[in-house]
C-alpha cells in the first residue's frame, strides 16, 4: 500500500505590490492611492491603464509629480496591446501603458 501524501493548499500567487489600475474614477482618487502607497513606506509605484484610461494615467502622474511629490522620478513607460474579445465574439487590440515612478 502506498501511502499518499496529504495535498498542500496551493500558495496564493502573490500580487503585484504597489500597483494602481486606473479605471473611471476621478483622478485624484487614483492620486491618493499612489499617495497612500509612498506614506506606507513604498518607493515605487507602478499605473497601469488600458485604452480611454491611459489618459487619466497620465493625468495621475503629472497631478501626483507638480502638486504632492516633487522628488518624484520616472524609472519607466512600458506601452503595448493587448487583443480583447468582447461580449458580441468579435476581438480588438486596446492600447496599454505602465508607468513606474518612484520617490527619491
């Protein structure tokens, strides 16, 4: 008889820390965020957008840079595409960026 080994629950997939995903809300909801972030102790943060939001990213960064952080430094701008299916079947591409600052 072998004996068998109890399973191990499977560890969580640990998730990206100190990211913000920018979606409809209004900016300064999203610059609080990054704030709450670097007042934890952080020093980076990384935005992440998709499509008609990559605007409101922007925005973000620049309120967040001119207004609240002025040490703020840029470390990288990742754009890209990625092919979305809707609901209806059809697939599209929609524009993406990650914006990765950090407090100096």
């Amino acid at each position: 008889m072998a004996e068998e080994k109890p399973k191990q629950p499977e560890k969580p997939r640990k998730a990206e820390e100190n990211v913000v995903f920018i979606g409809k809300k209004p900016v300064m909801n999203y610059v609080i965020a990054c704030l709450t972030f670097f007042n934890v102790g952080g020093s980076k943060v990384c935005i992440k957008a998709r499509g008609r939001a990559i605007s409101r990213a922007v925005d973000t960064i620049e309120v967040l840079r001119r207004s609240f952080v002025k040490d703020l430094k840029l470390v990288d701008i990742k754009i890209g595409t990625e092919e979305v299916t809707g609901q209806d079947g059809r697939r599209s591409n929609v524009s993406t960026i990650e914006i990765t600052v950090t407090k100096a």
